[in-house]
C-alpha cells in the first residue's frame, strides 16, 4: 500500500508491549538460578562462595535496572515533532517536516516462518530517523503511528528476511549493524576476561 496518510490526531503516545520486559526479566532470574545454586556449591568448600554470591546479587540488580529502563521507553507524536525514547538512548526528538517515508515490512522471526511487523521512518536521503520493531510494539501501535504521520507509508505484507529488508534499505541499519565484526569482538573479549576472571577465583580459592 503507498499513499499519503491524513493525520487523525494531533497528539499520541504508545508505549511497548510490557510483556515482553517482564518475560525477559523472569527468563533471565529463572536461568540464572540453577547456574548460581551451582557455582555456590562448588565454591562454598574453598570459601569462595562469596565472590558468586556478589555476583548473583549484581546480576540481579542489573536485570532490575534494565526492567526498569524498560518501562521508560515511549513514542509520542505531536503536529511538529516525534519524540521517541529507547532502551539505551535517553531521548530523541524529530521534526515531524524531516519525515518523508515510512515502511512497514514483515520480517521473518529467525529459523521461523512466523513474521513480525518491522517499522522504519526515512528523511528525503534515506536514512533511517526512527525505527520499531513488532517484537517489541504492538502491530496496532505501530499501525497508529503510520496513520498519524503526515507522509508517504509504503506496506509490504510479503514477508522477507531481516538482511534481505535490510539490502533493499541500507539507510535502515544502526551503526553497528554494518559492522557485525565489532559486536563479535566484544562478545569474545567478554568471554576471555570471564574465563581469565574465572582462573584467578580459582587460584584464589585453592592456594
């Protein structure tokens, strides 16, 4: 579908689908349990226990943390300005004027035919000023913020891989996106700096 929306009200705010916080946060204390009983018990004989204890504790504060940055992301949408607050960054305020596109697309969830709903907004050179994802709003949110921007609305409910969206609309991608090879280094040097945090623990408790 393309065509220009008429706005049909001067003010909205959405919020994302809560669930998703709470199910996360739950996943993560419910997994972590058994893995902290574990290391509890290998550690209490060295004495060590203690360390793993601390750690427990700050991962838990982490995900309370993180749970509560959750709830403080929000889109609103006035007749000037699009104001989007997201997990990581504080606030972004738009002007409405800069938008020129948006689309909505369906992405295949991984090693799933199941879809979700994928929403990008466009200045006039393509690059990406916003963007949501169905995993995290409702289909019907983001559908209002389609009708309530006054712009151009491209739908494609053919479904269509996440890298495949993404050659059809490279203005789409964060940063990091176009550069999988940083998010691998980080991802090994935590890795390394755990096993080696690891080897001093152990050293510590059996010397």
């Amino acid at each position: 579908m393309n065509g220009r929306q008429t706005r049909t009200t001067p003010d909205l705010r959405l919020l994302p689908l809560r669930k998703v916080g709470r199910n996360a946060v739950l996943s993560g204390v419910l997994s972590l349990i058994p893995v902290f009983g574990v290391l509890i018990g290998l550690t209490y004989a060295n004495g060590s226990w203690p360390l793993v204890a601390a750690g427990e504790a700050t991962t838990t504060i982490l995900l309370g943390l993180a749970y509560w940055r959750y709830r403080l992301v929000y889109l609103t949408i006035t007749a000037d300005t699009v104001v989007k607050r997201s997990f990581v960054v504080p606030r972004v305020e738009i002007a409405a004027g800069r938008i020129a596109s948006v689309v909505i697309a369906r992405i295949y969830r991984s090693h799933s035919t199941e879809s979700y709903v994928f929403f990008v907004a466009f200045d006039g050179a393509g690059r990406r000023l916003f963007r949501l994802s169905g995993l995290f709003w409702s289909e019907a949110a983001l559908l209002d913020i389609a009708n309530t921007l006054d712009t151009v609305v491209t739908t494609d409910e053919q479904p269509v891989a996440l890298g495949d969206f993404y050659r059809a609309h490279p203005g789409a991608r964060f940063w990091y996106e176009r550069r999988p090879y940083v998010i691998m280094g980080i991802a090994m040097a935590v890795v390394v700096v755990t096993y080696l945090l690891l080897l001093v623990e152990t050293a510590i408790g059996t010397g």
